[in-house]
C-alpha cells in the first residue's frame, strides 16, 4: 500500500491553517468538536485505505461494459455505494432536516480529498448522488425530496448531473432536449444527452438524473431552460419501479477515469419518458448552477488528490531508486546515491509538492468561505459568497492544469517504469486529464473569472480578494523570514492592478471581444497570484511554529513547507511576469488570425 | 483518412528555408537532384498513407504479447519491415559502399517525419535497424558488416540499441552486464538488458542487438565499457541461424507506444551467449554516442511527428464543430459557429502549430549541419560538427516536452471528444509521452548542454550559434515588417549571454553542483531562444514570398506561417525572462533542499 495523501498536511491545514474547530461556535455546527472532525478524517483514511485504493488498478482494467442495454460496472462499486450510504458519507453535509450532520465542507472536503487521491473513479459514483440529492432538496417539492433523496442519501440510487447534448457541448443554450408538458402536472422527456457520468450502472437499483431540458415552446437560449428530476426507473401507482423509457446508447472507452462510466442516454424513444420539474420553469439553468459551483470545486480537489497520489508514489520510488552519483563525485566505484539527492529531482518534487499543497490550501479555503456563508448574514454573508464565487474558477483550473504537468512530472520521476503499468503514475497522469474538460474547460473558467467574476457588482469580489491578500502580507511582514515573500506577493498584486487596469481600458477601447481573447492566460496568471497567497499562509503559520518547541518531525515537516513555499515564489510566480507582459500587448493577435492561414 | 502532416509544410522547410538541392552540387550527393528529393517525399507519403497509418490504432489496441519466449507483434509489422527494406528505406541514408543511397538527411529526415507522424510505434522497427546497422558499418570489422549489415538493410534482421540495466538506467557507468574473452577471439556474454524497444519479435527472422558490457577486468565506470554485436541468433558453421542464448524476460505494459515491443532479456543464462566487439576495447560508449545522437534527433523527430498529427486532428476537428457565438453575439437564434473561431481555440492551434513547425525546422537545420559536416573539411567541418552537437540536446528535448503540452492541447481542443477512443488525440498523448525520457531524460539533456556542449572547446559552439543567429537577425532587419521581431530576439540573445555569464560565475564560485542545479530550466530558457530563431528563418522567407507575386492560397500559407511567428515571439518566447529571472537567482533552493523535509 502506498501513501497517497499525507495526514500530517491534512492536519495543518484544518487545523494550524484553517483552524477548523472554531466553526462548532456557530449554532449550525455546534453538534460537532474537534475530535469529532478528527474521527470522520480517520475514518475517511480507513475506508479509503480498506476500500478505494485496493481496487484503484482492477477498476481501471476493468472497465464498464454495455451489455442487453445495462451498464454493469466493476463488483466494488456495489460496495462503495453501500458503505457510502450507510457509513453516511454521501449525507454528511445534509443539514439534519434532510437527514444529514452538518459537517462543515472543509471537513468534508478533505474526506473527499483522501478517496479521491485513494481512487478517483470510485468516488465519482457518492459524490455526483450527493450533488443530485443536494439539488433536490434545494428546489424541488417535498413530495420530490420524500421520493428521491432518502433512497439517494442511502446509496441505493445513483445521482446524475445530465447536462451535455451531442451538438451543445460547452454552450449550453443550445441544448434541444424537450419536456412537454401532459396531463398530469408533469412532463414527457424528448432527447439525447451525452457523457453523463455514473449515467448508468448495476451497482444501484436505480439512477437519478438531474435534468436541463427546455420546456415545450419556452424562450429561445439559456432562459428557456429547466430542470428536471428524470429517473431511469419510475415508481408506478402501487410504488414498483418501472422503467422510464430511458436508453444507454453507448459508452465511451476513455483515456482515463476508467472505473466510471460516460453514458450517452436516449430520453422517451417510446414516449414513455417522465420527468419531473425542479424548482421554478425556466429558472433551469440558476439552480444548476448551486450544483455546478460545488461541482467544479470537487473537480479542483479531485485534480490535486490524483497530483497527490502521484507525488507520494514518486517521492517513494526517488527515495529507494540508486542512480547515479553527485555531480562533483567522479569516481566510478563508490556507491550511486538516491535520485532524490539529485537537484533537478528535488526540483521536480518540489514542483508536485508545490501544486499538490498549494491548491488544496486553496480549495479549502473555499470551503472555508462556503462554511462561514451558511452562518453569517448581510455585508458578511455577501463577502463570503463573493470571494468563493470569484475563486471557484481558480479552484477548478490551476489544479486540473497543473495537475496534469504534476503527474506528467511524477512519471519524469520515475524514468521509464513510470511510463509502464507496473507503477500507478501513468494511470494517475490519464486519470487527471479529464478534470481541464469536465464541468466547464479551463477557456470555460477563463471567461467566467475575466468575463464575469472579476466585474461582478463593480469589481466588489476582486477588492475584497485584494483586502484578503493585503491581510496576509501585513501578518507576514511580521516575521522577518518572511519579508521577501510579502514584498514578491505585493509586487505581484501590483502587476495585477497593471493588468486588470490594462483590461479594463482594453475593454471599453476596443470591445469585449478582445478583452476576453487571452481570459485563459488571465486566468493562469490571477492563479500563480492566488496560490502564492495561499502558499505565504502556510510559510506563516510554518515560521510561526518553528519559531517555537518543534520535535525533530515537525521541524522537518515545517522546513519542508518553508521551502515549498519558496520554491513556488521562486520558480512558479516568476512566470506570472512574462504573462503580465503578454496580457499587456496590443496585437489582438487571435482575434485578427484567420481561420484560412491555418489551411495547407 | 486525417491529414498528418502538411505537404505544403514540408515543401517549405526543404526548398523555401534550406534550400536543400543546393546540397547536390557537392560530390557526394551529385547523384540527386531535387525531382528525386520530390519522389522520396512523395514515395514516404504514399507509404505512410497506405501502409502505416491503417494499422495506427489497431497496433495500439493489439499490443505485442510474450508468448512461449517470443513476442508476437502485430502482423503489420512483418510487412513494414519488408517494405521498408525492399524499398531501400532503411539503406537509403548509407553510402553507396554499403549499399546505401547517400540520400541527405535532410530528405531521409523528412521521409522520417513523416512516417512518425503516421505511425510512430511501427518506424520504431526499421529505424531502429539502420541506426544499428550504421553503428556496425562504423566501427565494425568487414566480417561484421558483411554478416549483419545487408541482412539488416534488407528488413529481414531487426537492430536494436542495448544500454540500459535494471541497475542502471540513467548512469550508463553503472552497467553490469559482462563480455568474457573466449578461445576463438570473440565473447561470451553475461547480464540483463532492460527496455530495449524491439527487442524481440516474429515480424523478422533474427534480431541484433548492438550492446554495451564490460570487458572482464576492464577499468572501472564509463571508460572500461565496450560494445558488442549480440545477435538473437547466431550462425552456425553451416550458416543456420542457431539460439545464442538470450531469453526475452519480459515486455513492459506502456501507457503508450504499444505497437512496439519494450523488451527485458537476460543474456547467457547458460552459458551460451556469444558477443562479437565492435570498433575498440573499452571505447564503446564514444562508438554508441555516435548512434546515440542520431536517436536523439529522431526522438525530436518523432515528437513532433506526433505533435503534427493531433495539430491537425484538432484543427479538422475545430474547423467542423459548431459551439457557441461570437462573444458579442447574445441571440441565441443565430447560428452556432465552428469553434476555430473562438479566439481561445485558435490561440490552442497556433501553439500546436508553433510547436510542430518550429521543432521541425530545428530539426531539419541539425539535419543540414550533419549533410554539410559529411561534406566539408577542416575548419568548417569543425563548424558544422559543432553547431550540430551543440543544438542536439535543443532537438531532443523542446519537442519531447513541448509535444506533451501540444498532444494534450490537441485533446483540449476536442473537449470531452478528446477524452476518448473514438478520435486518435488521447494515443497521440501516451505515444509522445515517452519520448521524455527514452535516450536520455529531459534533465540528462540538460545537463549535456549546460555541463558540456556550451563549454566545450572554450565555448565555440556557443559562439558560433550567436554568429547563426546574428546573421538571421541581420537579414530580418532588411524587412521592416520583420524589425519587431529582430529587435526581440536581439534582445533575448542579450539575456542569453547575461545569464550564461551569471552561471559561469557561479561554476566558479559556488562550484558546478549549484551550476548545474538548474540545467533543465536552463535547457528551457535556451531552447525558447533557439525556437525563436528558426520562426524568425521562417518569417524571413514567409514575408518575402509575400512581397512578390502570391497565389491566395499561397498568401493564405504565408501569413499562417507570420502569425505563428508571430505568436511563438508574443506567447512563448516572453517565458525566456521569467526563466532567466529564476536562473539568476541566488537561493541554491534545490541543492540546500534536504531529502528529510519532504517526509510527512
């Protein structure tokens, strides 16, 4: 069994950084107290260590086949639902109205973490039925939520996210797929939706699509679109599940994220297809979004849980492989040395290390937000949901990003058994891949934060996110260690003004068109600059505790931090300049490149 | 059938930039003229075409098996090595002696390209056996070219190159393997190579493997290292092909480049494996580097093969997708557009094609520095076996790296399409992933640059690729529209030299372990200089195409070919400055990191 998260981290960061305990002075999470955080992490470890990881390769050898019209997954899926159902785990952050415990999401953010880092398809299957349930209880009916998500929450029925049609894959107002309307209040289904995800399986008895379709004769685009609750089995008058008209018409063979499969599903080829309404016609599109945001988080985690396995498989093997010898060492018969003693080895591990811990630092920190939103009010409540709404982007794209040259670099590592399957790396580097695609792609993201994100209520999300990180130097020039790490994150902060100011006047200047045309480059840009914030938090608080009585572990442990920290402010934020300098020139030269010049 | 490569492409590089019929003016080439070069390219697409790309992907998802101690290949193969024997691809870089036709390697080069791009895995098996072949009719005796080396030509024998060791992958010094002298001058041979690409298959009848072993009580690391022909199968005195003794241990499970075997063999578990010296005792590594070389720039031949074929998978792909408006348009009645229309996807495809085009043209100048070395004497043979030496790591490295980013883009560009079997990008990843690392990793390549090439003979080669450069610039500036770019690589020479002379400092200050701590960075920071220089060689002929008389097609290629230079000097080459930043800095982060602080 190989690490594939580290405990020590995972306790600094809900502890020494995000001091998580002080969540249970709230009335919401005033059930809970540290040990009790502490006992779900544990017990998150176990089951992922029992579990996820021993079937991380069958799974992935293994893949979903489409056999008499079912789809019928690896045997272990049964399992994982019904311990994830019965252990609680897909109804943890249900308020206990619905069912749940109130965990705070930083809490259970990090169990996420530790399966997906243990087996990332595994999880896929819990965490989309949470997602749907979640749904579910926020807009749909009571009768809705009795039918639905009690069964959901048990891990008997699988929940889906059905969004994507064969001709509308990242514009979703294009989607064609029709609910009419019929006699008995609700709805008859019409269409084809693609790569939908756990969209069918015989782990569960039955599947639950949360469904965007445009109600017969609703307004053209996005407004025109709603949700619907459309199960693969329906209940009849007598509570039988019947079937729903609902038919898996492939299954894609993936370079990766094996262990689940992506249906393409047929709604109503018989007619026969029913769908029930969520919430509010036409609102569709608003209340998925609740959905998609944590969605696209996840994906964020789940990028830097595989980018985590793959860290500490390559950190093992650098640490056993002998190769070599120190480059001032010429003589051929003394003892070759470790490869992690080699400088661009320990590069390359501080690299994954670097993306690994500052992106979970990140998304944690979005937790955080999302924690303190649920229990605060007005001006404080705004501030909250407007620092994770400006962030989530961040969360999504750099770990998906990154996490595919992290993995790539873990396999670096390795040498060429990292590119044979005797070692998991070169799973982990095709598992990773789909999360710069899934949930709206990095160009997706990119528009989000430069488009909307950074604009939104007057720019109010970016000032406050400024304040933030002015917060954060302040602390840091505290401590004289660390005055080069405020002064380079100011500095940084600096060019940011320069570039959105640039932006800004691009924008009004020469239209909005150019001003999104290199968005993904913002976005990579406004990510080296968030996640060095996040990295000059954990110098702080690593500082701070060696500046105190450290046991020779810890004293490790926080040095290791001290030069991750480094590392990223010396060999990552660097490149933030030569972005800067791209955003800032004045060729537009994607918006005038012509289609015909790529011909011959 | 995709396109793979770009005809118009290739006529550009080899008439338009290197002009190479020039090359037939000199004696050795006399026999050629440039409607022979036309045929040779013509003759390799029609075999790519019609041979090698058919079996692409069923070569992938029929990976070669071990069966009772033989590796089954497909059966593609067989026929792959017969055409390319019978049709004197494999002898046609040789000289007439040897049964070659002392085709350029600029034209070979090409014809190589090509069939990566449209199968790499299956040109594995024929190169592989003229590099081997080449080495014999090197440095080995008349009995050993006339035994091995028409067999091989011929396709009926398969080469390999046998270096590494289970113990020694990297660190060549470390081998093991052992050559005990015997009664009739020849050797019996001892030991495990390990991921010998080829190794063993049924497609020929024999398979010989140029192999490094030591001399029983040869000296100690690099210098007691000698090489040896060992073939699968000996002669016996009657001239029947009889086992030598070698078992093929095992094939490796690949991420990718599964159409070719990956092979461990163990040499003389009974006592029975005869080897036969080829050139001197103990200077084998110095014959093998010889091949070696040559691998390297195949390996950045092939990566940008690979990057070529998913370039133009994606552009086919963008050109007929329809997805989304342009960004000013709201109405979503309007019709959808092809997506190449996005200026986020066409900033994707511009860095593909800068990748593919840029690496090509580095290549092919390597190519044309080893035809004219061939060809001159004295002084400017010394020149040309510079330069070449010089920009191999360059041509090795930039587009094995670069072609992961790229082939990953490529998946982007596709979406969720991408993701999956049914369209060839997520291959075209696995298969370009290897070649990172195969004949020496990205940091060995950056170590032979930094650590040897810009400092041999008191760094001449480096002085005279400024001189390369110096010209191009001077020629640009000739053109006004090329001025911008002169000035900017004018400029990053500068930097160049500002950071060569920092480093060199520090060699002699701080020691050549923190000068070399960062050689990978280093190889990044020139290589983005180098690439830069040939966009410059290119816009330098693109633009003065355009001044004279242009069909529109032609205007169309010419400007493709201005706005990629374009973005290669406004999107990538700006990296330079971030890198140079980071290699002037004076942390010494990766030597003072300690192995301890990563525990945890």
């Amino acid at each position: 069994m190989s690490k594939f998260v580290s405990k020590r981290n995972i306790s600094f960061m809900i502890k020494e950084i995000f001091d998580s305990k002080f969540l249970t002075d709230f009335d919401y999470y005033s059930r809970h107290n540290e040990k009790m955080f502490d006992m779900v992490i544990d017990a998150a470890l176990k089951l992922a260590v029992k579990l996820m990881y021993p079937v991380l390769e069958k799974m992935d050898r293994n893949p979903p086949v489409l056999e008499n019209g079912e789809v019928k997954v690896h045997k272990a899926v049964k399992k994982i639902m019904k311990e994830f159902g019965q252990g609680g785990w897909i109804a943890s952050g249900f308020s206990e109205a619905h069912g749940g415990d109130q965990i705070p999401l930083i809490i259970r953010g990090t169990a996420s973490f530790i399966f997906a880092a243990s087996n990332y398809s595994a999880t896929a299957y819990p965490e989309l039925t949470a997602g749907a349930a979640e749904l579910i209880t926020s807009f749909g009916s009571k009768e809705l939520i009795d039918t639905y998500v009690p069964k959901m929450l048990d891990g008997k029925w699988q929940g889906t996210m059905a969004l994507t049609e064969p001709q509308a894959g990242s514009s979703l107002s294009d989607i064609i797929t029709t609910a009419y309307p019929d006699e008995n209040g609700h709805y008859k289904i019409k269409g084809v939706k693609t790569f939908i995800s756990a969209g069918d399986h015989d782990g569960v008895e039955n599947v639950i699509h949360l469904m965007l379709a445009k109600i017969e004769n609703a307004p053209p685009g996005a407004k025109g679109i709603s949700l619907f609750v459309v199960p693969k089995k329906r209940l009849d008058k007598k509570g039988h599940l019947v079937s729903n008209d609902i038919t898996v018409a492939s299954i894609y063979h993936k370079l990766g994220y094996r262990g689940a499969p992506a249906a393409e599903l047929s709604m109503g080829e018989k007619d026969d297809c029913q769908g029930w309404l969520v919430g509010e016609e036409n609102k569709g599109l608003i209340h998925m979004f609740q959905m998609m945001n944590d969605a696209r988080i996840l994906v964020g985690l789940a990028s830097c849980a595989i980018a985590s396995a793959a860290y500490y498989a390559a950190l093992e093997y650098t640490e056993k492989r002998p190769q070599g010898r120190p480059v001032t060492q010429k003589d051929p018969l003394t003892k070759q040395i470790p490869i992690i003693e080699h400088a661009d080895v320990k590069r390359m591990l501080l690299f994954q290390k670097s993306v690994v811990e500052g992106s979970l630092s990140l998304i944690l920190q979005c937790c955080m937000y999302a924690d303190l939103m649920k229990v605060s009010k007005g001006e404080e409540k705004e501030k909250y949901a407007l620092l994770l709404d400006l962030l989530t982007p961040v969360a999504k794209a750099f770990p998906s990003e990154q996490g595919i040259f992290s993995t790539s670099t873990a396999i670096q590592c390795f040498g060429g058994y990292g590119y044979c399957e005797d070692f998991p790396v070169e799973q982990y580097l095709r598992d990773v891949r789909i999360h710069a695609i899934h949930e709206g792609t990095t160009g997706i993201q990119g528009m989000d934060l430069l488009g909307r994100k950074m604009v939104m209520k007057n720019g109010k999300a970016a000032l406050l996110f400024m304040e933030e990180v002015k917060q954060t130097i302040k602390t840091a020039k505290e401590a004289t260690e660390l005055e080069y790490f405020a002064k380079e994150l100011g500095k940084a902060m600096k060019e940011l003004e320069k570039v959105a100011g640039f932006l800004f006047n691009v924008a009004g200047e020469k239209g909005i068109d150019v001003y999104l045309s290199d968005a993904t480059l913002f976005l990579e840009f406004y990510s080296l600059i968030v996640i060095s914030w996040q990295w000059l938090i954990q110098g702080i608080a690593a500082q701070k505790a060696l500046s105190g009585n450290c046991s020779k572990k810890d004293t490790h442990f926080y040095n290791g931090k001290l030069f991750t920290m480094n590392y990223f402010f010396r060999y990552e934020l660097p490149k933030a300049y030569s972005l800067a300098a791209r955003l800032m020139d004045n060729d537009n030269l994607t918006v005038n490149m012509k289609t015909a010049y790529f011909k011959d």
